[in-house]
C-alpha cells in the first residue's frame, strides 16, 4: 500500500529548454499548412501563454496557398508554411512568393525533407528558418521567440506563484520562507514580491518599512527599468530582496492586467529568482499573473472548501497553460487539533496531483516568527519544517529535484503523530 503522505516528482507537460523560451512580441503569424497535424500545433502554440501577445491564424493550402492569399492580401511580420516540396521546385515557389512579400516580412519553412543542402540555401536566400516534421505546439512557439530574441540578452530569469485556495491558509507566509531558502540555499539573488498592495504582510514578517515599493512599480511603468527596481528595493539580507506592498487604505485600487506587465518584463530580465505573493481574489489581472510564471504553488488547508477551491483553481490553471506543468500543490496547517480533516489522499483523488510538502499546524512556532519579524530558519534553523521549505524550493525553482532524506525526515515524525491522533 502507497503512502498516501510521499511525493514523487510528477511527469513535466513541457521539456525543460521550453522554460527558458521568451515571449513572442505583438506580431501578426499567418501560417500556411498542408496537414492537419500542422494546423493542429500552430493553434496549440498560438494558446501558449508565450504567444499571448501574437495574432496567429492558420490557413490549409501550403506554399501555393500563401501565394494565392497575397496576390491581395498584405503580409504579417511572420509566414510560416508547411511544404512537401523540396529542391528546386520549393525555390521557385519560394522565388514567387518573395514577390508578394514586404521587405520586413519573416518565412519560416516547415519542410518534409532534411536536407543540409536546401537548409543552407533558403538561409543564403533569406528564409528565417527552416524545420524538419515532426514538428509539435511548443516547437512553433520556440521558433517564433527565437526570430526575435536578442542574442546578447540575460538568460531569463524563475518566477514563482504562490496562492491559496482560500483566505487564511498561510499562503503569504509560506511563500515568504520558501524565498528565505531559495536565497540562502542555491546563493542566489531573489525578490519576494507582495502582490497584496492593501492587505500585504511582507513587509511585517521581515521586519522591514520600505518608502517605496510594488505600488510604485506599477504607478511609474515609464520609469521602470532595472536601475530603478533596484532602488525601490528592500534589503532583507545579502541574497533576498523585498518588492513590498504599500498597506494602505488612502485611495482604492482598480487594477488592470496590463498593469503589471513592465514589472513583470522588468523581473524577468534582472532577478533570478523571484517569488510573487499573490492575494486570495480572481480578477483579470490575478490570471495574467498566474499565466506569466514559470511555476504555481497552490496552498490549501485540508478542509472541503479548499478542495473545490483548489479544483476550480486547478481546471482554470491547466486551460490556461496547456504546455506546462500543472501547479504544486502544498498543504497547510495539517493536524489542527479537534478540526476533522480531508487525507491527502483525497486532494489526490481530485486535483491527480500529491502535495509536494505537508505542513503540520503549530500555532507557537509560526505565531513567534511572525510576531518577531523573523522567518523560521531563523529561530528554529533544525525543525522539521524547516526542510519542508526546502523541498517546495527545490522543486518550484528548477535547480534540483526533492532530496530524499529532507523528504521522509520532514514528515515521518509529524505524520506518525496525526495518525496516532486520529487511530
């Protein structure tokens, strides 16, 4: 009998290259297709939350069809077609269509034949690029980003959200000591961003009173560039920065979707890794932030609201993101005493996905923590905790898998407990 309590590391929807794939810029896509599996994965990848910005359509016809449509038509910033012909049949038709092209327009070949030969002679002749079938979703959309990714530019930057499937699960607080040990365990630069601009407690639990913050951020888009992230900035300690959030009443807040986006640029460029604190609400802009990460950490309590709450949220996160993995799930404040509570066999059950860290209630320890402005390594850096914090790091960050002593050592001793409770 499996255990219903274990985390294994579940199949990635996506390979791992594809998360270092950049945004696709708005650009206009017209893909010209001589297969239905073709016209299949440029709709995929026109879904992909990369490819957000572009208008893609998908035409049947291939080569000859292109060149039928813009006899009359004008054309987008990217053609991509999909032909069987091959050598100097594929040229001549190429050398047609080039006269119904705008000088700025973008070809990419997606061809049946692999030949070095004619690869090397649609490139001299100006072609973009050109595939060999099979060709899938996430291959169009990485060849559409790398038509305009600048060689020169930073490697891409994590970023990871947490939310909860409802109020009062510990979400934020979770979220703050898993960007405590990301900074201290890989060594590496990392922001915690606190999405609350009302209600945020980022600021409380690390014992910080920032002047300025996220509201600025996003108030001043103009003006955002890496020097001034870097100047609205908290200190926390060497490797951990601060993004918080302004906790005030003083005007009301009708946040767009749009209006994070330069912060979300911004971030990806100059953080390594960053940690979004997101609120317990659904609005436009909550999505768009769900979208933009690389990895979702969902934190419910085992009770039955969170786990509607986390199917719902579950259902909504996969359409959205049909080429990455699925959110990771966490659960909070497990073995409240005389609360009745759902198994972790039961979210299992629902959402097809274990918790990656089981976290036990202690009222005392987190109330200390928080009371002092301290994060929980730092005033009990050999509870048990402590390491789950640093499996939902390595896990959610992409620089390690679930290290085997940290996992069973973390639990067994809390869940030998609930059982006993509950035997």
């Amino acid at each position: 009998m499996s255990d219903p309590y274990s985390y294994e590391e579940p199949p990635v929807a996506q390979d791992a290259s594809a998360l270092m794939i950049r945004a696709v810029p708005r650009i206009s896509l017209q893909a010209f297709c001589e297969t239905a599996q073709m016209i299949e994965a440029v709709q995929e990848a026109a879904a992909d939350r990369r490819m957000a910005k572009a208008h893609v359509k998908a035409f049947p016809g291939g080569l000859a069809g292109a060149i039928d449509f813009f006899e009359s038509a004008p054309t987008p910033n990217v053609i991509l077609l999909e032909t069987r012909m091959a050598g100097e049949q594929l040229l001549a038709g190429l050398d047609e269509l080039a006269g119904h092209c705008d000088p700025g327009t973008k070809v990419v070949i997606i061809g049946h034949t692999n030949d070095v030969w004619l690869y090397r002679e649609l490139l001299r002749r100006g072609i973009s690029d050109y595939v060999a079938m099979p060709v899938d979703a996430m291959d169009v959309v990485r060849v559409i980003s790398d038509l305009y990714a600048d060689e020169t530019a930073a490697p891409l930057g994590r970023a990871i959200a947490f939310v909860s499937a409802r109020g009062g699960v510990g979400s934020s607080t979770i979220a703050h000591n898993v960007a405590w040990s990301m900074s201290t365990t890989f060594d590496a630069a990392t922001v915690l961003a606190d999405f609350d601009l009302p209600f945020g407690t980022a600021n409380l639990d690390f014992n910080q009173d920032p002047a300025q913050g996220i509201g600025d951020a996003i108030s001043q888009p103009d003006r955002l560039d890496d020097t001034f992230l870097d100047r609205i900035l908290a200190k926390c300690t060497d490797k951990l920065s601060l993004l918080a959030a302004p906790a005030t009443l003083d005007k009301p807040l009708d946040l767009h979707a749009d209006d994070f986006e330069k912060l979300y640029e911004v971030m990806r460029k100059n953080v390594p890794l960053a940690i979004y604190d997101l609120p317990h609400q659904w609005s436009g802009w909550m999505r768009r932030a769900l979208i933009e990460v690389d990895e979702i950490v969902l934190v419910a309590a085992p009770d039955l609201a969170c786990l509607r709450n986390a199917k719902n949220l579950f259902d909504a996160i996969r359409q959205s993101r049909p080429n990455d993995a699925p959110p990771r799930l966490v659960l909070n404040q497990v073995g409240l005493p005389k609360r009745p509570e759902l198994d972790p066999a039961d979210f299992r059950a629902a959402l097809g996905a274990d918790p990656i860290a089981v976290i036990p209630f202690d009222a005392e320890l987190f109330g200390s923590a928080s009371n002092g402005g301290q994060m929980i390594a730092e005033i009990a850096p050999r509870h048990e905790i402590v390491s789950q914090f640093d499996v939902i790091a390595q896990v959610t960050s992409g620089r390690g898998g679930v290290p085997r002593r940290a996992k069973k050592s973390a639990l067994i001793p809390f869940l030998d407990k609930l059982k006993l409770s509950k035997g």
